[in-house]
C-alpha cells in the first residue's frame, strides 16, 4: 500500500521508497527508508504529515505515492 | 582558532551563534532560515583565554550529501576550509535524526564537541538522556545546552576550546562501525536506545498538530492566513505604528526639526546655500523617510513574533497545492513572507527551494510583495490622495497577490521550465514566540534602517537637492526646471507619458527609487519644499499638481511593481546564479510594472473621468506591440516544448 493511500493514524514499518535516486538519500537522511517506523499524522490541504523518528513532515500527494507501506 | 557551528537545520545553531557572539543574526522556527554562512568573533564572556576566537555559522544540513544549495556551503566549509573544532549542534527533540549527519561529521578527522541542545524542549518532555553513555558511545564530548537561555554555554565553549587545542580527534571508530549508510543509521539507533529514556510517543497526536488541523485546514486555513497577515499591516500600518509615524511625519520633521534648525542657523549665520542644502535637502529628505521608522519597526517586530512561533512552514503547505499551479511550491510563501519586510532577506529565503526552476521564479516573484521600504510610498500617496479611504493600503497587497499569480501564469508559459518538484518540509513544533526575540530583531532592523537613511539616502538627498538647486554648469537657478535634475528627468519623461505620467519630477523619483525605494518620497520631498509651502504629507497637498487620483495610484503601482532597489537587485543577481536570468527577470519586473500602471492610468481615467489620459494613443500602440511580443514568445516557447516531448519520446 502506498502512503498516499493510507488512513489518517496509520502506524507501521516502510517497505520502501520510489522515485528519484536524490530524494531518496534525503529522505533517508531524515530516517525514511524501509524497516523504519512511519505514523501518517494528518492530511492537510492535500500533503500528508508523517512522523519519522521524532519529527514531523509534511510531504505532498507526489511524494507520498513513492512512500511503499508494508501491510499488516 | 576557528570554530564551526554545524549541525541538522532548525537546531538552534544561530541562536547559539547570536548568544556567544553577541551578533542578531536572522533567527526563525522553521528549517532553512540561515542560507549563508556567517562569521563572527567569541564574546569577552565566553573567551577564556587571549586567543582570538572566531566563530564560523553554517547554514543546517541533515547529511554531509547535500540535497540542497545551503547544505552544500557547510560541506564545502568543512571539508576545505577545516576548522579546528567543529561544535555540532545537536537537537535534542530529535536525537535520532540528528546523530546521523553527527556520525558522518566524526569521522571527518576533525576534533568535535557535541552540544545537545533544546535542554529545555527534552525536560519539558520528560525525556531523560545520559550525557556520559553518549559521550562514550561516541568517542567525544557532549554538553548540554539550551541556546536561548545561554544555559551551558561557557562550559561548551571551554570544552571546544580545549578539545581543538589538544586536536582531540573522535574515538569514533570509521572501520569497526558504518561501511553502509543504512548500517550508519542502525547504529545510530542503537546508541539512542543505549542513551535515551523517552518518556513522550512521538508518533501520538499532539497539541502542534491539532492546531495544525486548524490553520493548515483546507478550508478554514486561507481565511486564517489572510486574517493573521492584515491583522500585522493594520496594526504597523494604521495601528501604533502609522500613528507615530504620522506624528514624525507632521509635527516632528514637519516642524519642530527643521524650524529649530533653522532657528539655529540663523542665529550663528550660516550661508543661507549651506543652510537650505541641510535643512531641505539632507534634512528634508532623511526626515521624510526617518519618519516612517515607527512604522518599520512594528512590522518587523510582528512579523519577528511570527516567525518565530513556527507558523510560517505551515503557510508554505497550506500554499503548496495553489503555488504549484503557477509553477512555485508551496515554500514560495516563507520568502514572499519574509519579502513583506525586506527583499533582500526574502530573495536570499528562495534558497532553501531546491527546484532550480521554482528558485528562480520565486526570486522574480518576490519583490513584487512591497517591502518595508515601499511602505512610505504608499503611506504618502494614500494619504494626500485618498484621505478619506482605508482601502487603499489592503488594495496594494491584494493587487501584488494578483500580479504575482498572473506573472507566475505567464512566467510558466514564457520560458521553458523543467519541473520535477517534490515538496517535502520539516513541521517544527509550535512555540510560544519570545518578545524579547522579537524586540531585539526589530532594534537590529530599525538600526539598520536608520544607518541606511543617514549614508546611502542621505547622500542621494543631497545630490539630489544639488541637482535641483543648481545647472549643469554650476550656476544656482531660481527656476528649478533649468536645473540638472530636470535635465536627467526630462530624458526619462518621455517612457512615462504612455503611463499618462507628465512632468520631469516623476521621471526623478522614479530614479532614485532604484537606489532606495524611500528615496521616492524623500525627492518628493525636496523639490516640493521648494515650490510650495504646504507640507509633503497632508491630504490634497502639493502632489495634486502632478496627478489626479488614477494617475497617483498608477504611479505608486509603477513603483512598487518596477524591479526593487540596486541592493534587492544584488541579492537576486546571487540567487539566480546567472546573468541571463538576471536580465530576463530584470527585464519581466519592468514589463509588468510598466504595463500595470499604463493599464491602471488609462483605463482608470477613462473609466472615472471619461476622458483620455495623456498619452492614450501611445499606450494603445504599446499594448498592441506587448500583446504581439507575449503571443509570439509563447508561441515559440510552445513549440520548443513539444520539440523537446518528442525528443524525449524518442529516447
């Protein structure tokens, strides 16, 4: 399942992240990448706000489709 | 000795900076406020020994792989220039992610002092971190600190002195830990699990994010936004500020200065050429422009106060999904914000946008949200023009938001722009914003406003009475249009009659607006003394000789929408990072004020006097030839585009 898909206080691991290869290395310097616990917190105006480790992101619908979630 | 402050961005390296400098540097809650590195000597307080100390803030970085421009320059700081300690801040509300980029700085072979910060953040949340476990774990020093209360910061700075004398390199063993970086963030992980005791879930619902469910809300959250933003230009505006500054205006630089100087002269006989060139020129001019400072000052205060609180990232996702429509993200608003009160700091904000593409498209954007300085601009011309009429100040800033949405539009059709943007941004957690924050950053911004009116404005009055006062071969004149200002305004006048603008003086102000934007007012100021006696600022002063209200507002939108001041031009130049864009962007801000106020003048004249402003049939054969130049540009714009579609269909 994607991130963009998930519901409001989702809480599981990431199974993985897509797209390009430099948001990828940001957002694994943020702490998201797979095996990593992701909290969807709320969607606000069209961006989701995640939490990572222990701070808070908004990322836009785009983004958020890249965000693989593992099923639980 | 050199020390470095380096650590993830939002952390608290420039208030740690500010606090054992003693320097204001621009302090914000949202990531990305510090896009330059800056450099200052330790304060007496916190230097124990003789050595000169100097202290080096880079801009935040949450790896050494920069993702963004900012990051880059404390990279290249670190690795080139190699200081000889690196503080690296770290924040306390998010040790995980901080030691991250930690890691990476320690085996760098630079000797490191870790500074736990936001002491206070991790006691309120009762977390508990165990200094010396962390200490060990990473084979260096950790103080904690908390920067805005200067808590620890002579111990810190004791240890780094030390650390970097000795050369103390990290006991972070390279081989034996991270040869990946997913295995960099696993030990990481562990040495949080080792060091801390987290008493607060994190990823549980918290009082930062139900006011965000409020004022990011996809509904309720442009309401809010545009309330809050009127509620600081009314309270700066109309509020204490425009009170006081009418007082300076009227009583203080209207009378009582200039009639107790000229009192003075008088008395002690000073040549009466040398006593008009101080009194209505230097005087005068500075005194036009002196007086708005009250006004400046609160606006600064608020939107210090503003940024402060954290609420500035929730603007830019509030106004992403808009912005992406006119080919901007969503964090175009922190340096349209930032804008509001100078241009400079607001081109410089556009860094932080790491599409190359939206970077330069805000820099063309955000001077077109008047600044600090346009405000007297339009202060004066509301007030002489319309008295009675509070819509005048709410109408510049709804009409910048007009022009910026419709040259965003047209900007994304002129030019050819390879969009791949994401939007991903950092929520820091609300906070209560500090007054003292705000009040030291307004004294910091009314001191530069005052140095800027007595040098570069000051100087500019003065040529600028000299020019009026005398001819091109030095003689004094009586009649002020024989004089070299209106030899100069005159080759200006003649672009400016399509704008139904008549008259060598608009051409002059118009001018020296380019070197500061007050300076308007200021020439205004100084060939209007001469001619009349009625003071600058009252309703239906001696302005109206020049414009009927159509016009005057054609006029104050001409100079808040032409390209800013030399200096705003500067700081363009710089983000821009090329001199063909410069031109290009140069070049659209002057279309768009030109067109705006000859739009403004003509259709405006037409339409409340029913007659032809000066200049119709000009402008008319200008806007047949802009319309022609727009379609045509498009058009080639549009072909290219498809051309490089199928190339890259092809492929």
């Amino acid at each position: 399942m994607v991130l963009a898909k998930a519901k409001i206080g989702f809480k599981g691991s990431i199974l993985k992240v897509e797209g390009k290869d430099k948001i990828k290395k940001f957002l694994f310097s943020l702490g998201c990448f797979e095996g990593e616990e992701i909290t969807l917190i709320s969607i606000l105006a069209g961006n989701y706000v995640i939490n990572v480790k222990d701070s808070r992101y908004a990322l836009d619908e785009t983004m958020a489709k890249n965000i693989i979630l593992a099923e639980q | 000795m050199k020390i470095a402050l380096a650590g993830n961005p939002n952390s608290g390296k420039t208030t740690l900076f500010n606090a054992i400098t003693g320097k204001t540097e621009y302090v914000g809650n949202w990531a990305g406020v510090t896009v330059e590195k800056k450099e200052a000597d330790l304060k007496k307080k916190y230097n124990v020994g003789k050595e000169l100390l100097r202290v080096v803030d880079l801009p935040g970085a949450y790896s050494i792989a920069p993702f963004t421009g900012e990051e880059a320059i404390a990279r290249d700081f670190i690795l080139d220039e190699s200081p000889d300690v690196i503080i690296n801040i770290v924040d306390g509300a998010n040790l995980s992610r901080s030691l991250f980029f930690t890691t990476q700085l320690l085996e760098i072979g630079v000797p490191v002092v870790i500074a736990l910060n936001k002491g206070d953040i991790i006691d309120k949340r009762g977390d508990r971190v165990d200094i010396t476990s962390l200490s060990n774990q990473l084979g260096c020093p950790v103080i904690s600190t908390t920067a805005v209360s200067e808590k620890g910061l002579i111990e810190l700075i004791k240890t780094a002195v030390a650390t970097g004398k000795e050369r103390i390199n990290p006991a972070f063993d390279k081989t034996k830990n991270s040869t990946t970086d997913t295995e960099r963030q696993k030990i990481v992980d562990l040495i949080v699990k080792n060091s801390v005791i987290k008493s607060r879930d994190a990823s549980k619902v918290n009082l930062s994010d139900r006011i965000d469910r409020i004022v990011a809300h996809k509904i309720w959250g442009l309401p809010i936004f545009f309330m809050i933003m009127w509620a600081v230009y009314a309270l700066s505006i109309e509020g204490i500020g425009g009170r006081l500054s009418e007082y300076f205006n009227e009583t203080l630089f209207g009378e009582i200065i200039p009639n107790a100087v000229g009192t003075f002269f008088e008395r002690i006989n000073v040549n009466p050429v040398l006593q008009s060139l101080i009194v209505d020129g230097a005087l005068g001019g500075v005194g036009a422009v002196v007086g708005f400072l009250p006004l400046i000052m609160v606006l600064f205060f608020l939107l210090a106060l503003l940024e402060d609180s954290g609420y500035m990232s929730r603007v830019a996702v509030l106004m992403d999904r808009y912005f992406k429509k006119i080919g901007l993200s969503g964090k175009s608003i922190i340096p349209m914000i930032v804008g509001s009160g100078c241009s400079i700091p607001g081109v410089m904000a556009t860094r932080t946008i790491e599409d190359v593409n939206e970077r330069r498209m805000t820099t063309i954007l955000t001077p077109f949200v008047p600044c600090g300085a346009k405000l007297p601009i339009i202060a004066l011309f509301s007030v002489v023009f319309f008295p009675e009429a509070s819509w005048v100040g709410p109408s510049v800033y709804i009409l910048a938001i007009a022009v910026i949405i419709v040259s965003g539009k047209l900007l994304k059709r002129l030019f050819i722009w390879d969009s791949t943007s994401h939007f991903i941004l950092e929520l820091p957690e609300y906070k209560i914003p500090s007054l003292k924050h705000a009040f030291v950053q307004m004294i910091d911004k009314a001191k530069g406003f005052v140095y800027k009116a007595t040098t570069i404005i000051l100087v500019m009055n003065t040529l600028v009475w000299f020019m009026q006062a005398y001819s091109w071969n030095l003689q004094a004149v009586e009649d002020q249009s024989l004089s070299i200002l209106a030899s100069v305004g005159s080759g200006i006048a003649p672009f400016l009659i399509p704008l139904g603008f008549v008259g060598w003086q608009l051409g002059a102000a118009a001018i020296t607006g380019f070197v500061a934007k007050e300076n308007v007012v200021a020439t205004f100021a100084i060939l209007l003394v001469v001619a009349s006696e009625d003071a600058l600022h009252m309703p239906g002063g001696v302005l109206t000789q020049f414009f009927t209200p159509v016009t005057a507002y054609a006029y104050l939108a001409f100079n808040l929408f032409t390209p800013p001041c030399f200096a705003a031009i500067g700081a363009m130049n710089s983000e821009m990072g090329s001199g063909k864009w410069l031109l290009r962007g140069v070049g659209f801000q002057l279309g768009v004020g030109f067109t705006l106020a000859m739009l403004i003048s003509q259709i405006g004249t037409l339409v409340f006097y029913g007659e032809f402003a000066t200049g119709f049939v000009p402008a008319v054969v200008i806007a047949v030839l802009m319309t022609v130049f727009l379609v045509y540009s498009i058009r080639k714009a549009d072909v290219k585009r498809q051309i490089m579609e199928l190339a890259e269909e092809e492929m």
